[in-house]
C-alpha cells in the first residue's frame, strides 16, 4: 500500500465529502512532533491540513485533547486554523488550510510586532475551563523521560539544579493563568490578506501571561528567569525528540 492509500484509507472515516479520486497529498516540512501533509481537493477547489499525531506526544506532554478544547474556543476570532474533523481517538486532525507566507526573524517588522502583540491580549481574554499550567511539572517530566534513556550531562544537570529553586518559586505565585501559545514563533506565524494567523496550538494550555511575551521578544529579552525558562524547556524537547 502506497503513501496515498494510506492516508486515504485514514481519511475515508471522516465522511468528509471527498472525492478520492480527485484528491492529492504533498507531505509538508515536519513539524516539531507530527507528520503533516498538504490535501488538495480539486474538485472543490480547497485546500487542507491533514496532521498526524505522533506517538511521542505523550512524552513532549502534550494534551491533545485540550488542544481541541483551545481551537474551538479561538475559531470565532479568526486568529488560527478552523477544524475541519478531529479524530475520536485524538490520533489525527484536519484543518482549514492557512494560505499566506510565513514569517521569520528576517521579515517580522515592528508593525508584525505590534499587530501580534494585539493578538496575544485578545486571546489572553478569552475564558477555559483549563487547569493552571504546571511548568515546574513540564520540566521534570521531560528531564525523568530523558533519564531514562540515556545520562543527563553534569552541566545541565547542575543547570537544573540551580534553577529548581526559582521555578517552584515561580509556579507558587498567585499569577492568574491565561491562554498562552506556549510555541510562539515567527514559524508558527503566518500573514494572510485577512491578517496575521498563529498554527501549531499543540503546545498551548493556560500558562503565564509573560510567557507568549518572552518567546516572541515582545517583552525584556533581559530577564533571567523567563530566558532561562524557555531555554530550558526547548533543550530538553530537542534531547527528547533525538531520542
């Protein structure tokens, strides 16, 4: 079975309206966990995103389901990919596709700045029912996985160490927990002729409201904490996903 009968036999329990036989795949850049492929329909002249999730998103403590919760509590604000069918079984997904160029460090102006900046306030407003994010919890879980496998070197490990103190600290304080991206950056953001749109929510859960702030350089990029945080927790997914 070829590559394109796979994906159609995945397809075909969506009952999405599909002709088959008029239909194409292009198998996109991975992404930082799944495999994502470009769905052409030709008869009705669209486009989609078919992801499908990897079996390490457990490892990269990723909640799928949650992740629906946020895209469906987003859809009306126009700021991300609308679903288009969401897998019972959480093992794949199917979005509108976002046609626009991407940006990056190079092209994101101080007008991308501010236009995202407004952004990230009107999702920080919007209410879910989701539990506060524990990024004290994140980050051991990632170094235990990695423990597992193979031997974390002294210097990260003392690393962690001094930095243990500062993040139960951190995740103790009675800071209110917004919707936060949790992977904001200028690949994840693409600009379209209906304004800029953010993909890749997977990571996303009610976080820190400086944490979006931080990834995208809106906000001091001379905190200690904050760097170190996102540092730390980027060093770790890479280690994890060489594993």
């Amino acid at each position: 079975m070829n590559k394109n009968s796979e994906l159609i036999k995945l397809i075909e329990k969506t009952a999405l309206n599909f002709n088959f036989k008029k239909i194409s795949f292009k198998k996109l850049q991975n992404g930082k966990v799944n495999n994502s492929f470009l769905i052409n329909d030709d008869e009705n002249k669209k486009k989609y995103i078919l992801r499908i999730n990897s079996l390490k998103s457990n490892k990269f403590n990723i909640s799928r389901k949650n992740e629906i919760i946020i895209l469906n509590a987003i859809k009306e604000y126009e700021i991300a990919p609308k679903i288009v069918f969401s897998d019972p079984q959480l093992k794949f997904l199917i979005t509108e596709y976002i046609d626009g160029s991407v940006c990056s460090k190079k092209n994101f102006s101080l007008n991308d700045r501010a236009i995202l900046k407004k952004i990230i306030e009107k999702y920080q407003k919007i209410e879910i029912g989701l539990p506060k994010f524990n990024y004290l919890k994140h980050i051991e879980k990632y170094q235990k996985i990695i423990s597992q496998k193979s031997i974390i070197d002294n210097k990260l490990k003392k690393r962690l160490e001094k930095f243990y103190p500062h993040l139960e600290s951190f995740q103790n304080k009675n800071w209110s927990p917004v919707l936060c991206h949790h992977d904001l950056n200028p690949s994840n953001i693409i600009k379209t002729d209906k304004g800029m749109k953010i993909i890749d929510w997977e990571f996303a859960g009610y976080g820190h409201p400086e944490y979006d702030l931080h990834c995208i350089g809106l906000i001091d990029k001379g905190d200690f904490f904050f760097n170190e945080l996102i540092n730390i927790i980027n060093d770790l997914w890479h280690m994890i996903n060489n594993n």
